[in-house]
C-alpha cells in the first residue's frame, strides 16, 4: 500500500480490523468506555434540546407500536430505523458533559461512535464482539483526524462534530464489512458532510447536541451510501479541496496513520469525572487537592488563580455569567465553586447549586493565566496548577499531572457502574432494575451472538 | 432593529415576507423557476447516485404502502416525512445539471430550496402563495448568504452545499410561520451543519448529489427544530467563530443585507440551456453564435480559444479526457463540440455523443485561456468570448454578454415547459401526459389552496 495515499491507508485499516489484532486490555477498556457511554446516553432524558431532537427522529420515520424500527431510541423506549436512531441518541449522549474525550484530539468518540454502531448493530443483527471492534474502529479514525486537524481547526471547529462524521462512517462501514475501496468512499461521503462551529458557546445555544446527532447520522449514512455504490473523494482528509485545506491551517498529515495497528488511541481516552467542560477538570482536582492536604474550608479561600492552556481560555473565557446549567459547566469559577463546596462537580451538583450565593461568589474569585507549561503539554497531557490564596494571606499551590479519569488516574469498573447508575437516577431515563440489567448485558457484551434492544423489547 | 446584527436583520426578512411585498415579475418569475426544477428534479430518475440515495431514504424511513408518507418521493412515486423526502427529491434535482445558477453568488438555488419547500407544503398542507414566499425567501437568503461568503469559499466549498443549508431552513422556516427569533435560531442549526468540499471532483465521485440532499434536509431540519423550541447561535454567519470565520477569508457582512426588500436576486436568477456545467456556457454560446452568422460546419474550424475566468480554469481545468457522462459536462471541449456539431449541448447529446470519434478530436483542438476581462467581470456577469481559428487560417471572434438563460435572455415559458418535458422524455421519470398535468398545476399554483402531490395519488 503506498503511504501517500493516507486516506486510504486509513480506510483499509479500519475495514480490515479483527479481534485478534487488538490487545485483550484495549478490547476491555472499549467495554468500560462502553458502559461510560451508556450512562451518558441514558443522562440525557428530559433535556430540552435532546427531547426536541428525538421527538424529530420519531416524527421524521414512519415507525410505530405496531411497525416498528430496527434500532432503539434509548430514552423513550422507543424504536426507528438506523439512521434516526443514531442522530436522537448521539443528541442525548453529550448533553450532561460526562461522556469521554481523548486529550490528544479533543475529541468526544464515544457520543458520535457508540449510537452510529450500536443502532447498525441492532439492525444487523451483529455479534458483540464485530460490534466492539467496529466501535474500536471508529475511536482509531476519529482520534487521528481529530489529531490531523490540529489545533487551528480547533479554535473555530467542534472537533467533535467534524471528526466525528469519520468515527462513525468508520464503526458503521466495518459493521457493514465494507472492503478498503468502499470504506474509503464512506470517508468521502462521510469527510464532505463534516461540520460544527463554536459560535453556538457565546449564546449557550443547543448545537452541542446537534453537532453530535449530525456526525453520527451522517457519518452512518455514508457508510449505507457507500454499501449501495455512492462514491466519495478518494483524499477528502488531505487533499488539495479537502477537509484540511477548508477548516486547517496547520493540518498534520502523518497524524492520520500515526502508529497504525500498534498504538491504540482508544485506550489514550479519558472517563469525565466531574460533569462539566474537559477543561475545568486539571483545575479543579487540584484545587480539590490542596483543599483536601491542607483541611480548607471554602470560606478558607480569598481568591484562585488557575493556570491554564490556550484552549480553556477560548472555550472557557467568554463565560462570566452562566445563566444556565449547561453555560454554567462551562465556567471555570462555578466548577472549583461547586468543588470547593461539595468535593464533587456532578449533575446534581450543578442542577441544585449553580445560582446560589456562595456558589456564585466564590465563582467571582477564580480567574484563569495562560501558563507556558501547561500549554506546552496540552493537548497530550491536561496539566492542573492553581493558586489558591486563603484569607490569612498564604498562597498555596496545588498540582495534578493526571486529572482522575485519564488513563493513568482511570476509573474502576465499580466507578463506572456507579456513574451510569448515577447519571440515570439523575435524568430519571432509566429504573435501577432496567439500569442493571442493560450494564450487565453490556459488560458480557463480548459472548452476545447478537446485539439487542438494551432497554425496550424488540 | 440595529443593523449590526446582520444575522438578524436576514432572519427577520424571510421570517416577515409576505406575497405584498413582492412585485409580481418575481413572484412570476418564482414560477418560472419552479417549473425549470420540477423537470431537473425528474431528470435524475435512473442515476446511480440519485438511486442510491432515493434506496436509503426509503429505506431509513417506516413508510410503506399502507402506511403513507406526508410529502412525496418524486422519482419513485412514494411518500415519506418532508425530511427523507427532501433528501431524496434534493439529490434528484442536481444530477444533470439543467438546475438554476445565479451567476453573483454562484450557487444553485433550485436544488436546495424547492424540494424542502415542497416537502413541508405537502406536510403541513400549505397554500401555493405560501409556498411561492417561502422559496422566494429561500432564495434571498441563500444568494446573499453565498455572495457573502464569497470567492475564496467558493474555491474550496461548493456554495450550494454551505449557503443551502441556509436557503432551506430560510423557505421551510417561513413555512412552518417562524417568527423572527425563532428563525435566527434555524439559521444557527443550519449554518452549524454547513458542508460541501469540491474534493470529490477530481474522482467524479458522488458528492454533488450528496451536497444538495444535506443542505436540503439538514436546513429544513433546522427550522422544525426551531419550531419546537431548539436554539442556535445568534451570529452564525458573521460571528468570530461562525461560518465566514471558518470558512471563508474574503466575506463581506454587508452582502448579507444587500437592499434586502428592494434587491431580488431570484430575479437575477438563469436558466441553464446546456445540460453541462454553467462555465462553458458562455463560450458554447459565443462558438454557437459564430458558426451560425458564417454557416460554419465543424469542419471547417482547425481550433478553438476560448478566454474565460479563473473559476472556469480551477473546475473545468482538472477535466481532460473525461470518462463519465457527468464528468464530460465539466469539459468545455466536450461541451464546444457538442454544439459545433448539433447546435446544442442536451441531455441527450450528452449521453449519445461524448465519446464519439469527432466529438473527442474537436474536444482537444479547444483550449482555455484566462481573460482579464472576462475575469473582472465575473462573478456578477459572465461573459463568452472565443477565437475561432479556421482551416483556411483565417479567425473569427465571438462574444456574448449574456449567456441564454441570464436574465437578460432568458427563456419563455413555452421553452421552460418544453425543456422540461424533455428532461422527463430523457430519463423516463415520467410519462408526457404526468409531466402534462403536473406542469400545468404548477404554472398555476398560485390558485392552489393546499399544495398536494404532483404525481401521485396521495
């Protein structure tokens, strides 16, 4: 295979993945970020936008109790085609800020991957274990042209939204055994449709949710098209009129085969701990701990200075007021407010404490300094330093070089079943007993011959 | 209102559009124009591509014969929801390339505009002067948002993929009655999911049918979701992280506004007389009009220059020996030739005659050179000028300044109907005597209380 065709080379690695080329620790980390995900997508009951989204998927199929679908619409039980099941799923799956990123490309595989495979699974009928290792596909595609794009696509891109559309293609096209010619024209399809701009943060809009509902419907959708014989450009990643030469200016070509089938970037993924923006979270654990070392009370600390890279502060620095939950999980000063407090920034942290007077003031003492080796290390490694200046005049410094959730600070299968278990108690998306049964299913999900509903019967 | 929110001001406009503010030569222009895309949009039955994606929109919708659709699949005589309709009659319209073009914005109006329009009316049960408005402002708002973003979008993105986004959710947003803000909040959707790269050119692969199907869809989605409450950014076009931002380093806010009201750029809106890309149009033109005043067979000519603009070389340069019918209308050797040796450039011409032996040797004796005139003045006006250089070593030159189909030739209704009735002839899409009736209801919607299906029983 000649190496300057990258795109290629990529598509035939992604079309040709077996269970036996993946280490046995990555094929069971794709589970615990499996389970992860199922949380996240269950989290997303009753939230505004994610409840508009799918009433749309519902509305936009024919399907009913009496005709019905092939794939499942988790949170209201329902079912439609693949399609439209993956874009109501992917909407819910990053409403509550808990599903993972992988540091390196800033990117959210799990929301644009999991609904995308898991929807064609269930249509297909495919085992457990084709259904992890498209899904795995799907992670090594999209972190790498997440990684391709780089940082200047990042500052006005959702990487999320863009990349995203190839980690489903991906994850699909394997599920469909799409050959390397055909999984390539699936990137064509898939790369020609990316899209997902930041502007949506300075109102607090709802684009997160569609960003997410976008790729991965789009990105199935060309991994079906590219079944049928629909073509692609051939370098829709690096060509001359393609992906980078549009939304980059210091796009890295060799990033998109980097170690290809030796490194595994799933296993480089991060679980979210704490329910808000990736970006507070260094601060926050080391606020937390210096707080935890030295006995501090919030009413301890006069003020916080949080060093930071350059991407917290764009991401992070137009939100001063949050009005909203979700605007106030982007805001630096709410999350180490809400730590500070409550040792803890979970969904019902935010839900119940965001607005209130210590909260808001304590908020109003953190400031965020753009630190040079904090931004030298990002976006391989999310460094936390803070500051924290207690009242009798004392400066104490804090500093984590894993925040808890990266790879080397993880999460045990315990911690992830009790933050699914969590999350749909939060959202009320699911029962403890249906919770239970659906985490179980999916962490035996490697001996299913089929996949099936989790939650609703077929 | 403050003119500083442009985005705004846009919204605002085809949010409160109503049939009085229009002089009624474009509302019967607006008529012209939708008869000229029924014919594109039953011209592409039978194409690979438009196949493809009609199979996968049924496919991924529950509909079926017993259980109907509210808005109808052209080509295939079935019916789905407004949004699969849409993508699927979006990806007919564009496929043999007779669809409308306004020169200024370079974008194709029709493609993206009328089949969501039409889906929603069939849907909601809208009335034919509804409707009329709701395109007309598809159309305002998709030029201006294209002649925005200007020629240095248009060099790496296809225009009609990107600003459609916004045309679609601009007539179906009108539709569904969005008021002002509400349809700021469509815009913010749909120019959050703005896609289309012209990579997929030099593979003539499928993308084009592709990009209309998004931006068709993706924009008629934006607007129900606003309906329903989902929000957007409030400066998606203009904003510091929005689409112009992205995507463009040329744009100019102040296109966004340009006389909105007093300005209709429908009206500026051309016909395609060739079935070929819009950039041989003037040169065929010019040959046509030389070779008709000196009674000139093939022949007789040794060889043709012609001198065109730079967007003419960037697309139609990659094409040399064309291989594919599609392809060949993106060769304006092929396209000369055509109309050197049957006076016209059709559907039919096309398919019968690219690969003939004198079609190609005529093909090679053409060449392209850049023009400063020619050049200056595009992309507002888009000049024909050729050297004919004649056996017995003589040169005749051509020119024309409006190319037939511009505004200022344009067709009759007589020739609309007729071409139309020869892109149903063509691709068999459908019988004279459905194209007879259909046409007719559509030359009279105006009169329609309710739009209803065109070529089915509903």
């Amino acid at each position: 295979m000649p190496t300057s065709h990258l795109s290629k080379e990529l598509a035939t690695f992604a079309s040709q993945l077996t269970i036996e080329d993946i280490p046995k620790a990555v094929i069971d980390r794709a589970e615990d970020l499996l389970v992860d995900w199922f949380g996240s997508a269950i989290a997303g009951k009753g939230a505004r936008p994610v409840e508009i989204m799918t009433q749309f998927a519902q509305q936009m199929g024919g399907f009913s109790t009496d005709h019905l679908g092939s794939a499942e619409i988790l949170i209201h039980r329902t079912s439609s085609s693949p399609f439209l099941a993956a874009l109501a799923n992917a909407a819910a799956s990053h409403v509550a800020e808990q599903d993972d990123v992988h540091n390196g490309s800033v990117f959210h595989p799990a929301t644009v991957v999991f609904p995308a495979a898991l929807a064609t699974a269930q249509t297909i009928g495919a085992s457990g274990e084709d259904f992890l290792v498209a899904a795995i596909a799907g992670y090594e595609v999209g972190i790498r042209v997440g990684e391709f794009l780089g940082r200047s696509h990042y500052k006005t891109f959702h990487t999320t939204g863009t990349a995203g559309t190839l980690a489903a293609a991906a994850a699909v096209g394997h599920l469909l055994k799409l050959n390397p010619d055909q999984m390539l024209h699936a990137f064509g399809s898939a790369g020609t449709q990316s899209a997902g701009l930041w502007e949506f943060l300075r109102d607090a809009a709802d684009s997160k949710q569609l960003h997410t509902a976008h790729a991965s419907a789009t990105g199935l959708m060309s991994a079906y098209l590219a079944q049928a014989g629909f073509t692609g450009a051939q370098h829709i990643l690096e060509g001359k009129q393609g992906l980078a030469a549009g939304m980059s200016s210091d796009a890295d070509p060799s990033k998109l085969v980097d170690r290809l089938g030796s490194r595994w970037a799933l296993a480089e993924t991060s679980f979210k701990y704490h329910a808000s923006c990736r970006h507070t979270h260094p601060a926050a654990d080391a606020l937390l701990q210096v707080m935890l070392k030295h006995d501090l009370k919030p009413s301890d600390i006069a003020k916080v200075e949080t060093l930071v890279h350059q991407g917290a502060l764009d991401v992070l620095g137009p939100v001063v007021d949050p009005t909203t939950v979700h605007q106030s999980k982007f805001s630096m000063g709410t999350v180490l407010a809400l730590v500070a407090h409550y040792k803890f920034a979970g969904l019902q942290e935010f839900d119940q404490h965001f607005r209130d007077v210590e909260v808001c003031a304590f908020r109003d003492q953190v400031t965020m300094t753009l630190d040079p080796e904090v931004d030298s290390a990002y976006p391989q490694r999310w460094i936390g330093k803070v500051k924290v200046h207690l009242k009798d005049g004392s400066v104490l410094e804090g500093r984590v070089d894993e925040p808890k959730g990266d790879p080397g600070n993880t999460l045990s299968r315990t911690e992830i079943t009790d933050k699914a278990m969590r999350l749909a108690a939060f959202s009320g998306g699911a029962t403890p007993a249906e919770m239970t049964l659906a985490i179980n299913t999916l962490w035996n999900i490697r001996k299913q011959v089929k996949i099936q509903f989790l939650l609703s019967s077929h």
